[in-house]
C-alpha cells in the first residue's frame, strides 16, 4: 500500500518587528502586539562563560546573580520592580548572557530605568560581590558536587574539548575561581562586557516603537558606549581519534554519554543535525526508544539531543541502562543503531514528520512574549533578527539524502567522546 503524500506545509506566521540602533551601540528591537496588556523587556549581552580567563572561570555566570545586588542609583532592585507588578529573572550559557522582565505595559519605563541604571554602573563593593559569591558557591556544591548526576557534563566537556573554553560549564571549571574572585577582576570583568555596544535589547508587547525609542533616547543613550569586544577564541582542533572516560560514582544507575562534535549555529547544517536528534529521539515512537527501551530493554530512558552552540557544538546520546546491562552491550547498541541511520536512508514521510513536530514546537514556542523578545534578540545576536522568520525555510530543504550525509559525517568513530559514568559496585 502506497502511503499518501504529506500535506504541504502552511507558511509560518512571520513575527514583525522594527529595528534601531542608539549612537552608542545599543542594538533595540521593538515587537508591537496588541493582544497583551503586557509588556516583555529583554535585554541580552554578548557574553557567556566562552569569554572567560581560563584560570577565572564562572564570571559571566556569577555576575547573572551580581546584577540584581543593586546598582549606583538604586540599591534594591526587585522592590521597585514587584510594586510596578513586574517579575523578573536570567540566565546564562557558554555564549551569552540574557535578562529579562515582564510587567504592565503601562509600567514599562520602570524596566528602563532599572535596567539602563545596573548597565550604567554596578553597585560594586567587597560585601555585594562576597554575598553573591557565597550563593554561587552553595548553587556550584548542591548542583555539581552533591547532586547525583551533577558532574557528567563537567566530565563530557572535558572529554570534548581540549583547547576551546566549551571545555566548562557556564557555573566554572573549578569552585577555587569563584571563592577566590578578587573585586578588581570582577570589576574589569563588567566593564569590558557589561556595555551597550556589546548588548542588544528586544521590547515585545502593547507598544510602539515611537514610544521605545523615547525611552531609549531617555535612558540608555547618555550611557558611555564601552570598547566593542572582539571575540578571538581558541579554535578546537579537529578530532583524529575516539575518546573514552570511566569513572564510578556512587549514584542509583549507570548512564552512558556518546558525544560527537557538530557544526556551529549559523552552519546550513545545523538544521539537518538537529533533525537528526528528534528522529533518534523524538518522542516514543522515535528509533532508540522503540529499539533500545521498548524491544531490547537495554536502557530505562535515552534521548538525543545538541548544545545548540554558536561555535561548534556537540550532538550527544545519553541513557540510564537497565540494570544487569553491561556498558559495553549498551554502547555497541547505540552504536548499530547510527548505523543503521548512516546505511539506509530514512523515508520521506518519516523525514517529514519530524519536520511538523519541529514546526509545531517552534509556533507553540512563539505563543510567548518573552519569547518572541529572548528569540529576536538572540537571532539578532546571531547576525540579522530576521532569521527568526526562516528557520522553518532552512529545515523544509533538508532531504532524505542531507539526513544520510549528515549521519556518515558526524557520527564517524574518530569523532566520538564515550563517557562510562557507572555506579559503584
């Protein structure tokens, strides 16, 4: 029985938004949607734990709590937040730095005045920066010391990477960097960073971009535009062998990590990687659960999936095996089943049904504000906001015959990093 045709595809809905950029760098995006009372301020830096001193790991990661200390004009920053009905948080990874708040639209110059004040300047002092330190400190021992399974990516990036900074997490290489933070590095550390020239900011919601300009004009403008920072990382030599790492540790179940480099963000084939993810792992009725968990019963759960890097990333397979299963059985059956992905080519309809589930996890996405403001400041980030809308554009090319090519490229053996983390005994 011939199976039929997949209905073509409905054109994603485009995100509009405009664009201006104040004279001291300050790149500002402006999304108007009139269906909220509320407003999404985001304010982005380009600054992540790749830009840190090898020896002074964990800066970029520690100053996602510094910045809410207070700053020159304004010691408590939550308290004027919270009255004007806002709430707040951030994050960091390897590549950036990202904050955001969401509040009434009619509130919005609240956010502006709190987050040009902690640009303009930090509050910084011995007690701002040892209060901070002491909570980064418990966060680094409960999450990566302590916690069970907190430690596999410190293992994993080393395993990866020998010169790139991808070698560490975005919490610090070692606890020793923070605990030993002097003010003056932390100091530089912000205003080499910290500044407009090097952020990017996205307001998204119930207002015009008449009205964020002059808002813009009022509070970020007169701020000094820092030094621009020029990137200039350490490249990561090819990999010529496989790499494997054992280590025992005293936790329920073993797991194994496969970790394969891959291309970076902006590369054409990125989008067939990470297609090559939800086909493995995509869900119950992807390949290595229906053969690994559900038939041989080799593993309780496995998932596929990448770092979504800027610079050349990792596709990784990681799963809890099944107990009385050795590591090796388990590895040489994720092993046959790339295989099998690099020898026959998938079919059209299943190629095609990984590409909907995409889709519809990219248009669920959209439904937030904070959201589409974190998602145009980022692709803006990246090079142009407008890749926002093309990204379903990038993934409908990719063909069965990318998929096989992609299959045989990255998942060479020369390419793999195998981490055993096995429970003891």
């Amino acid at each position: 029985m011939q199976l039929p045709n997949p209905e073509p595809r409905t054109p994603p809905k485009m995100i509009q938004y405009d664009k201006f950029t104040l004279p001291n760098g300050l790149r500002c995006l402006v999304h108007h949607d009139t269906t909220t009372p509320m407003v999404a301020f985001n304010i982005l830096y380009d600054v992540g734990a790749r830009d840190e001193n090898p020896n002074q790991t964990g800066f970029a990661h520690l100053f996602e709590h510094l910045m809410f200390g207070g700053s020159v004009n304004i010691p408590d920053y939550d308290e004027p937040l919270q009255m004007a009905g806002g709430e707040n948080n951030a994050y960091t990874t390897n590549d950036l730095t990202n904050y955001y708040i969401q509040l009434p639209a009619q509130n919005i110059e609240t956010a502006f005045w709190l987050e040009s004040d902690r640009m303009l300047s930090l509050a910084f002092g011995e007690k701002s920066l040892d209060t901070q330190r002491k909570v980064v400190c418990e966060e680094f021992k409960e999450h990566y010391i302590n916690k069970p399974y907190g430690d596999t990516w410190k293992y994993l990036r080393e395993l990866c990477y020998t010169k790139h900074p991808y070698q560490w997490m975005t919490i610090g290489k070692e606890l020793s960097h923070i605990e030993e933070a002097k003010l003056d590095d932390v100091k530089n550390f912000f205003w080499k960073h910290y500044r407009p020239c090097n952020a990017i900011l996205c307001v998204a919601g119930n207002i015009s971009t008449e009205r964020v300009k002059e808002l813009c004009e009022k509070w970020f403008a007169p701020i000094e535009a820092g030094t621009k920072y020029e990137r200039n990382l350490p490249k990561e030599p090819e990999q010529t062998e496989a790499r494997k790492l054992i280590v025992e540790k005293d936790v329920p179940v073993s797991v194994i990590m496969k970790a394969y480099t891959m291309v970076d963000r902006l590369h054409k084939d990125y989008y067939g990687s990470d297609l090559i993810t939800e086909l493995l792992s995509g869900g119950q009725s992807s390949r290595l659960y229906q053969s690994l968990v559900k038939e041989q019963k080799l593993f309780s759960q496995i998932d596929c999936y990448h770092t979504g890097s800027i610079d050349n990333g990792l596709l990784v397979i990681d799963g809890k095996i099944q107990a009385g299963i050795s590591p090796e059985v388990a590895d040489q059956a994720i092993v046959d089943e790339i295989e099998k992905l690099k020898s026959t080519k998938v079919t059209d309809v299943e190629l095609e049904k990984v590409k909907n589930k995409v889709e519809n996890m990219i248009a669920f996405e959209d439904l937030s504000l904070l959201n589409r403001a974190n998602n145009l400041a980022f692709y803006e980030l990246l090079g142009d906001a407008e890749r926002m809308n093309l990204e379903m554009q990038h993934y409908s090319k990719v063909s069965v015959d990318d998929i096989q090519r992609l299959a045989n490229t990255i998942f060479e053996a020369k390419r793999s990093n195998t981490l055993y983390y096995l429970a003891k005994g």
